[in-house]
C-alpha cells in the first residue's frame, strides 16, 4: 500500500544521505516512501543508488536552461505530479530559489556537516577539522534562500580530538545518517 508521506530528494553526488533515507523507508523505519530524486548531475553516484531502489530520477543540467527560475519550474511540476509532501536535500550543492521556495517553503529541509551557523558551503568537513576546533557536528534545517541558511532543527555533536581527517568524515557521515531519519520523523504524518 503507498505510504502517506511522499518524500523527493534532490541530490548532486555520492548519495549516501540518499541511500540512508531510502533503506530507512523501504524497512518501514519511517512512515514514508521515497518516490523521486531529483539530481543536477548525470555521472552522481546517486543516480545508480535510485536505481537500486526503483526510485524515478529526473536528472537535469542547469546549463541546458536559460535560468534557475527555468529549471525550477520544471522541478516544481514534476514535485505536484508526485504529490510530494516533504523535499530533502541531500548533497544538493545549489541554492533554491523563490520559485521552489513559494510552493514549498517550510516543507524543504537540509542536511550539512557542521554545526551551523560555523562552516557553512563546501568543504565543511575538512575546514573544521583544520581550524583546530574540539568538536565540529551536523546540522538539519530548514532551507531558505540564503547558503546553509534557514531555521535549525537539530544538530549532533562530533568530536575532533584524536582522530584522522578520514575518520572524522566517516564519523560525520554516520551521524548524518542518523541525524536525517530523527529530523524526518518529526514532520511525517504518522
Ligand atoms: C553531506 O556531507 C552533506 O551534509 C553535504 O554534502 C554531503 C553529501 O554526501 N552537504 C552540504 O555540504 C550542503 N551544504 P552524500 O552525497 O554522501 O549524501
């Protein structure tokens, strides 16, 4: 039986957060089916994970758009013939717009691998760990226009001290996993 909770993941690369929310619905750890990811990048190692999970992919290329407001559009028409009640970015390396954001402002969440509002943008992880900060984390917020911006919802904290820049990013990215399926629960409709 279709679940309530309609779930889209945008996505840019690796997917692991993707990987995580899909296998947390597919064994009913959450009260929601993921039914579109939503991918910038056609060579993303996410898109073979949708494959796995026989989620639809709408892989796109902002070059081939005249605007973002273009491709939105199109994202935005594909997220109402899904019915979608919840947005994930997962690794979305893009800000949204106003044209995401006037449909769906407040039902976009986003996951990051700092505690906000410290490193926020790319390489958070490693940025972190060279500043010679104790304890960096992961953050889940909601997702406005500005970057990694937007009202925070839960973080978990990670410590630093004693540990190799590869295993403090695969500390984050455990916590990420678990971090994403908490935040979530909190907004599906049981
Ligand atoms: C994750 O660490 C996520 O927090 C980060 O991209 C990675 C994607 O990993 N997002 C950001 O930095 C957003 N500013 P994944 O593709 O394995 O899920």
């Amino acid at each position: 039986m279709p679940k309530t909770n309609k779930i889209a993941i945008f996505a840019s690369g690796n997917g692991s957060n993707f990987e995580a929310i899909a296998r947390a619905c597919a064994e009913n750890r959450l009260n929601a089916e993921v039914v579109l990811l939503v991918c910038d990048n056609p060579k993303a190692f996410v898109i073979q994970r949708a494959e796995k999970f026989n989620i639809p992919v709408f892989e796109f290329q902002p070059k081939n758009y005249a605007s973002k407001a273009d491709y939105e559009m199109e994202i935005v028409q594909l997220l109402k013939k899904y019915n979608i009640d919840l947005i994930c970015l997962a690794g979305y390396m893009r800000l949204v717009s106003d044209v995401l954001l006037d449909e769906y402002e407040g039902k976009i969440i986003n996951i990051h691998p700092s505690l906000l509002p410290d490193f926020k943008g790319l390489n958070a992880i490693q940025r972190a760990f060279e500043s010679g900060v104790k304890v960096t984390g992961v953050t889940t917020h909601f997702v406005d226009k500005t970057l990694d911006g937007g009202k925070i919802i839960d973080q978990i904290e990670v410590p630093i001290e004693n540990c190799t820049f590869e295993e403090l990013e695969t500390r984050i990215h455990t916590a990420e996993h678990e971090l994403y399926i908490k935040t979530l629960a909190k907004f599906l409709i049981i």
